[in-house]
C-alpha cells in the first residue's frame, strides 16, 4: 500500500468514549478490534487474527478491504486475507512499508486497533465456474486473492484448471508457501512460480480458451498491466480481468478523491 497520513488522529479510549460500547460506529469511526493471534510469515510481513471488543464480527465478502487504524499513527486499507467463514477471526497480512504499516505489523495479542468496513467490491470468482480460473500474484498481493483462493478449494469440483501465478521480488519471500503445497498436491491447482513466464505458458497452450477463463490479479502496477494487456490482447473479455487497486485507498467510501480514476472512484 502506498500510505498516507489521515486528518483525525484518536485513541482506543476516544472511539470508546465517543461511540458507546452499544452504538455502531459510523463509516468514519474505527470500531476496537482485539488482536487474538499473530503470526510472523516473513522478515517484513505479518498476519493479524482480530475479533471486536463488542458486537458481532463483521461480515464481507472476498476481495473487500478494511481501513485498519493504528491509534496516534493513523490508517491504512488492507484487503482482507482469511476465509469468510462464520465464526472466523478477520485476518489481515500486512507488508512493514510505511509509519502505519510498521505499528500495525509489530502489535501484540491483546492489543486494540481499528477497523472499518468493509469496503470495495468482491472479485466474484465464483463467475469463473465451469471453466478455468487463474489468480496472478506478486508478492504480499496472494493475501488479498487467499479468500477467492480458499473459495475455489471448497468447490474445486466447479471449475476446470485453477491456475496460480506467484511470483516474488528478491529479498521479499513467498507467502502461505505451506498451503500453496497443499493446494496444488490436494486440489490439483496448476502452481507456477514467476508471472510472465507461467502466463506465457498459459496463453499460448493449446487448449487456452479465452472464452472460458476468469483472471483475479494483484500484485505491482506494471505486473498487472502487463497482464491484463496480454490477457485480453488474447481475446480475453476485459469484464474478465479483474484487478485490485486498494493502493489507491484513503477513505473508503469515495469522499476524499485519492482513489478517483476519471469519473470513478475505486473504493
């Protein structure tokens, strides 16, 4: 993510004192979240399991962002990295870049930050059944595509080929490399470690259908340029590249303009 500072600067006290252990926080108000699990996935890169201090869990859909808050720093969005089951933590992953991302990544269990949303759209794999489905990541970008990913496990039988794309700048390490194993030994996932060279592969197979293959990619700007030119100067339907651009996000809900691309606001 490409941080920013933010205009409001509060405490865990301040969003207690002023929303009420009962009231719902509005979209600007970060709502206390309890860090319940931590785990260290590379030298700079951490994942966070948070639960509410009060009220239910949120619910959101894959692909969705929150705003997370470090109190006295300030925010960042992080798209959400577990699965959408019921009774799941939220879980984010974040990459050691920046003042917030820094605070965010050295919390302890037990400490509170802030959440809200969720916001943005969901990348709807689910539109791929019946043929093939291929995510394209570069480095901390697998996290945002993990819940499509955990999606496509649960109802591998719906698909044709899934395919994965990873690849990882020097220095940076993989992410979930233990599940990755996983999902191409257990659920037959065509793995492939380096993005142009895999998706070269891909399009120029015999049996590429670009009818029939939904793509959901994040990772660094030029990666997924470079793949969403290639992809549908193959005949494949933009509508079926599907991008995320979270960098973009400062508020979440299209007020402050950072996000905006011409008449669109991203978030």
């Amino acid at each position: 993510c490409t941080e920013r500072d933010t205009s409001i600067i509060l405490t865990a006290t301040d969003v207690t004192r002023e929303t009420g252990a009962a009231d719902a926080p509005g979209a600007m108000v970060p709502r206390p979240y309890r860090v319940v699990a931590r785990r260290q996935d590379t030298h700079d890169t951490a994942t966070l399991d948070l639960i509410p201090l009060y009220g239910e869990q949120a619910s959101w859909r894959s692909g969705q962002f929150m705003m997370l808050y470090s109190f006295g720093v300030g925010e960042i969005a992080v798209s959400i990295s577990g699965g959408a089951l019921p009774g799941e933590p939220l879980r984010h992953t974040i990459r050691d870049v920046g003042a917030v991302s820094h605070a965010l990544t050295q919390s302890k269990v037990g400490d509170v930050i802030g959440v809200r949303g969720p916001f943005g759209t969901s990348w709807d794999a689910m539109d791929g059944v019946g043929g093939d489905l291929m995510f394209i990541a570069g480095g901390i970008g697998l996290a945002p595509l993990r819940p499509s990913i955990l999606e496509a496990v649960r109802r591998r039988g719906e698909f044709r080929r899934v395919i994965l794309l990873y690849g990882s700048r020097p220095g940076e390490g993989f992410l979930f490399t233990d599940e990755i194993e996983e999902w191409e030994r257990l659920h037959g996932f065509t793995v492939r470690q380096g993005v142009r060279a895999g998706l070269a592969d891909v399009v120029h197979d015999p049996t590429f259908d670009p009818s029939a293959i939904l793509t959901l990619a994040c990772g660094p700007d030029i990666m997924m340029e470079v793949a969403a030119k290639t992809l549908t100067g193959k005949g494949v339907p933009g509508a079926k590249v599907r991008l995320s651009l979270e960098r973009s996000m400062h508020c979440g809900i299209g007020l402050c303009g950072h996000c905006q691309l011409r008449e669109a606001f991203l978030c």
